[in-house]
C-alpha cells in the first residue's frame, strides 16, 4: 500500500495548484478519474482575470493572487500566464442602473473602472450597434488567462518537486482508519493523513465517500460558442465586451471570437454538453447587441460551474471528518483565484491558519469554512 502524507483528488487548476503547494511540505498524490488532467471544467474555461467581477470573496483572493500570474516564480513558465486585455462592460437604455452598479461595485472592489463615451466603446470594439450601447465602462486592468500553460505549468511544477500524478484513478471509497485514510482508487489501496476534495461538480459525491454532509454543490451549465470575427478585421485587440447584467459576453479568441449567453441550466455531474437553445440564444445576443453576423459556429461546448448558496468558494476541513479538507465552490472564478486559493488551503491544511498576505486582505477562515453553510 502506497504512503502519502496528501492525497488531493481531482486533476483541474484547483487539485493540481493546490497538490504543488502542499509538495513542499510533504508527499503528494494527485489523482485524476479521466485519462487526462483538466477534462471538465478547467479544460473549457474562457478565463479572464477581472477584479469587478464576483463578490468580495472571489475578489479579495483574486486580486491576491494577480502578482502571481504577472511575475510567476522563476522556472514555473516557459511563456507568460497572461495578457493585457480590457473588459467592456456596455448597457441599454434600461440597463443604466445596472452599468451604475457595476461601476459603483468594481470601484469598492479597487478596479480600476471608468465610464466612456459610445465613440471610445466603439473605438475598443467597432461592431457595436450604436443604437443598442447607451452607455460603457471600461476596465483597462483585466488580464486574459492562458489556461493551458497554467495547467501544464502547476503539473510540471509539481511533478518537478517529487510529486506524483495518476490519471484513470477515480476513487471508489474512502474510509477513515485510525490516523489515515484509506482510499481505493480503481482497486489500487492507498492511504493519507490528509485528503483534499477538489473533484469539481463531484465533490458533494467525493464528500459522501467519506461520510461528509453534503455542502449543497449546484453544478450549473455554461455555454461557449466560436464563430469567424468580420473579414479582414483584426479582432485580436477587442475586449471582453460584457453585458451590464452579464447576460451575455464576447471576446477574442485567436483569430476567432467566443461568445457565451452566460447560462446557468442546473445539470447534474457530467461530461457537459451544450443545448442548442444555448447555443442559439449565444448567438442572437452578440447579434443584437453589434453588426457581425453569425453565418456559421465554429465549434460550441459547455462546462459545469460549480457554485454553493453563498457562490462563494469552499476551501476549509471538514469538521466531522478529521483529516478531510474541502477545495469546492469556485463556480467560474476557479481559474484566476487558483493561485491565492491553492495558498489559503495549504496554509490551513499544514498550519492551521491562512498565510498573513491572505489575512491581511480581510479574509478569514471563518469566510471560507465550510462550517458556514450548516449555522442554523
């Protein structure tokens, strides 16, 4: 039977950050069900890191951890984790208290957002309807997330630091015994002092694996489309450009542009797939709102976003079963909070408090615990 002091399941940005963090203070293994790392969610993300976007939670450890994909630490990339990219948060007539809002919010939230002209959105991005836009705002500090060389790098990191990586590994059961637990993954016997959940849309399954009440996970569908920008333009520069309800955003991708309606459609764990209303719905919207037509789509796909009553992160022990520790939750901020998230669970995990740059921001165990959703 194979020793580890960590065993993290679940192979998406959050298990293989985390599972590179816990490495340095003991030995790690990252377990993956499907044959390779970052098949779901992760795999399917658009990410973008905004500081306006989500609630103060998702904020705070967002803008903690942006100095990580600025300047990551030596040797961890081979090619820069971001680029400059603004997003452009636009509204109707009738969505001006919601563009006063956004604006107002991303303000408190330290982003760096500023109201223009129709002329200056239309010079960001020249497709827009004039007769849809009644008013913008700009944030000139987001960053687009290269989500693959975040994933290659954590793993390589990891891997790097001694630790081990199996794929095809889903786990079976997970019982507690004496100061360890057992775990059978694919009739393989293994044993940790600590596992981490971070099995994404299945962790509420993972939990029940190990006799942990259900923290009320509610994966929810997201749809993406890619479709051919105008002919001739250069999209590559445009923004994010966002609706001031978030329903609905498009933006660059490559040479092409991805477009989601920013559904939300309750499914079950499982390998996503989009429904052609979605995908319609999609393409109606940016059709709407600018002058490109939508001929025909590239390629369309879905992922779960996975999100808990509060929509805030989950990532704290597990207070009725010693040695295990929750890592759920992100919904669709798992990407650009992964750095600062995988810290304030090692942290917690090894030392039993959250590392001081985290404290410092405002954030607390408490804020994380998932002890929060079962008060009352």
């Amino acid at each position: 039977m194979n020793h580890f002091d960590f065993i993290v399941i679940g192979g998406g940005i959050a298990g293989a950050s985390v599972a590179w963090e816990l490495q340095r203070s003991g030995s790690t293994l990252l377990l993956e069900r499907e044959p390779l790392p970052g098949h779901h969610t992760t795999g399917r993300s658009a990410a973008f890191l905004v500081d306006s976007y989500a609630g103060p939670v998702v904020g705070k450890l967002t803008r903690a951890g942006r100095s990580f994909f600025e300047t990551p630490p030596e040797g961890f990339t081979e090619a820069p984790l971001v680029t400059p990219n603004a997003v452009l948060w636009i509204g109707r007539d009738d969505q001006r208290e919601s563009l006063e809002k956004a604006l107002r919010t991303g303000r408190e939230a330290g982003a760096g957002m500023e109201p223009v002209t129709l002329a200056e959105a239309r010079k960001l991005c020249p497709v827009l309807r004039e007769e849809y836009v009644a008013g913008a705002i700009v944030e000139p500090s987001a960053l687009h997330i290269d989500v693959a060389g975040l994933l290659e790098s954590f793993l390589r990191a990891f891997r790097r630091l001694g630790g081990r990586v199996e794929t095809k590994s889903g786990v079976e059961r997970l019982e507690r015994k004496g100061d360890s637990w057992e775990v059978d993954a694919g009739g393989r016997m293994l044993r940790a002092r600590v596992i981490v959940n971070a099995a994404g849309a299945w962790c509420d399954e993972v939990g029940r694996l190990a006799g942990a009440r259900s923290i009320g996970l509610r994966p929810l569908r997201r749809t993406a489309i890619t479709f051919d920008g105008p002919p001739g333009v250069d999209t590559r520069t445009w923004p994010l450009v966002m609706d001031a309800d978030e329903d609905f955003y498009f933006k660059p991708e490559g040479a092409q542009l991805l477009a989601s309606p920013c559904d939300e459609t309750p499914s079950p764990p499982c390998d996503a797939s989009p429904d052609d209303y979605d995908v319609a719905l999609a393409a109606d919207a940016v059709q709407r709102a600018t002058t490109l037509e939508i001929r025909h789509i590239r390629n369309r796909w879905a992922g779960l976003r996975s999100f808990v009553a509060d929509r805030s992160p989950v990532i704290g022990m597990e207070p009725e079963c010693e040695g295990f520790f929750w890592l759920a939750g992100q919904g669709g901020f798992g990407i650009m909070t992964s750095p600062a998230a995988a810290r304030a669970a090692a942290g917690l995990i090894v030392n039993g408090v959250l590392p001081d740059d985290l404290s410092k921001t405002g954030l607390t165990a408490e804020m994380l615990s998932p002890a929060r959703l079962r008060r009352g």
